[in-house]
C-alpha cells in the first residue's frame, strides 16, 4: 500500500486508491463504487469541491467553445449523469450533439432522467461501453471530453489511445482531473479536508464513507500534471498544455489532434 503519486510510466491500473490490486480487478471494484454513489454523485462533487466544480466545469466548457452547428460531435465520456454533456449542448444553443459514455448503468439512469427533465434527449444519447474499447468509428467526433473520470479508468494509456482514435484530424481533447496542489500551505489544508472530512461527508450524506475513501485515495495517486501531460502526448496529442484551477486541487488539459 502506498500513497505516492504514480508516473507518466503508468500504475493506476494496479492501484484501487492505496491498495495495490491484480490486473484486471480495479474495473469491478469502480463499478461498485460509482453503483452505490451514482444518485448523490453530483450533490457530492459540490461537497468535495465546495461547488467549486461547477466553476472549473464551466471553464472547460468554455475553452471548448462548441460551435451552434447541428453537425458538431462530441463524446464525453465518463460523465454518465450529463453534466458535461448537458453545458456543452447548451453552450452551443443546443445545436451541437453529445454523446455521453459511461461504463456504469446506474450513473447513466440518473443522466437520461436529468435529459428528459432538461428536454436534451434528442442532444444527448447515451452508451454504457467501456473508456478502453469505444464503440464508435475511427474520425467520428469533433470533441472528446473527461471530466473526473480518467482517474478511474485502469489503462488509462489505451483510454487516451481510443480518444485519439475516435477524434477526427483538428479534433480537441479536453481532460478536467484533481491533480496536485502547487500552492504551499493549501496543498496541506486540502490534504486533511480530503482525507478527515470528504469520507465523513459521504457517510452523514451519501450514507456510505468507503467509495469516498476510495475517490480522495485515486485523487492522491494520480499523476501530477506534467507526469499526466506526457502521458497525453505519448499518446500522439500536439499542442498539449494544461490549465491549474484553484491552485492545483485541479488541472484542465487540453491537445489537440493534428
């Protein structure tokens, strides 16, 4: 067990939070995770975050700037509940269409309700598929985007090679993850926030403190931002660069494929 950072060279996809698990079992364990959390995931991330998500969401959307086309694809995956999916829809005066992927059924239940609430389901589809294998053709999207989900995906190297694959030439990817605090002093308040208060949260909200045990835990073993950075352009990304958010509780990056 071990709270350091992993590399540009990989790990995640051996590490459940702290624990080191085999190959090939951190996929199920997730799922469990995102099951049990899905219906409070989003009241959650305005807990963990101090509603701050929602500024660094609106960020990414706006660096994406969606053009008001009918034609203009974007995938977004991991974001099951559509929150991404349902500010790019609208940031592009609900021309463009998304599609949301997510590997876990019950976080898309809550995002095809939210859709028909919204009046989005004919903007917005959604597919239970998985991150490392996407199901779509090579060149069909305009936009590929993340948002606190690449942490999650165990080989998140074939993660970032399948987003290649599936953008067309001059295609954008766009990745919002927690990353590493840059700022002395906040770096130490937000490591206690993360690990007293966040699980303790989730038990008096959500019910449950493990799945938030294991969230903070995956937030402190991902790679920092230019280790993630390399990551990206060994996948075949230009342009890459990133954005920190307040002060590094988490990155925006962004490349392009060229």
């Amino acid at each position: 067990m071990s709270d350091e950072r992993t590399s540009a060279a990989g790990g995640m996809d051996t590490s459940y939070g702290f624990q080191s698990v085999a190959s090939g079992e951190k996929q199920g364990l997730v799922n469990d995770v995102f099951h049990r959390v899905a219906k409070r995931y989003d009241v959650m991330n305005d807990v963990m975050s101090g509603g701050l998500h929602r500024l660094w969401k609106e960020a990414m959307v706006a660096a994406l700037n969606p053009p008001a086309r009918h034609d203009y694809r974007v995938l977004d995956v991991a974001g099951g509940t559509g929150d991404i999916a349902f500010r790019i829809v609208e940031a592009s005066r609900r021309e463009a269409h998304a599609t949301v992927l997510d590997i876990n059924g019950s976080m898309l239940a809550v995002g095809r309700e939210r859709a028909q609430q919204r009046k989005l389901s004919g903007n917005v589809d959604f597919i239970e598929a998985n991150a490392e294998e996407l199901p779509f053709d090579d060149a069909s999207f305009d936009a590929y985007t993340i948002a606190f989900g690449i942490r999650n995906v165990p080989d998140i190297a074939k993660a970032l090679g399948e987003a290649r694959r599936v953008l067309k030439r001059g295609g954008r990817l766009l990745v919002l993850e927690f990353s590493e605090v840059q700022m002395p002093i906040l770096d130490k308040v937000y490591e206690a926030w993360s690990f007293n208060a966040i699980p303790a949260l989730g038990k008096a909200i959500a019910g449950d403190d493990e799945p938030y045990r294991y969230l903070v835990e995956s937030i402190r073993k991902f790679p920092n931002q230019r280790d993630f950075a390399d990551m990206i352009a060994r996948a075949g990304f230009d342009r890459v660069k990133w954005t920190d958010y307040s002060g590094g509780i988490a990155a925006l990056h962004s490349a392009w494929k060229l």
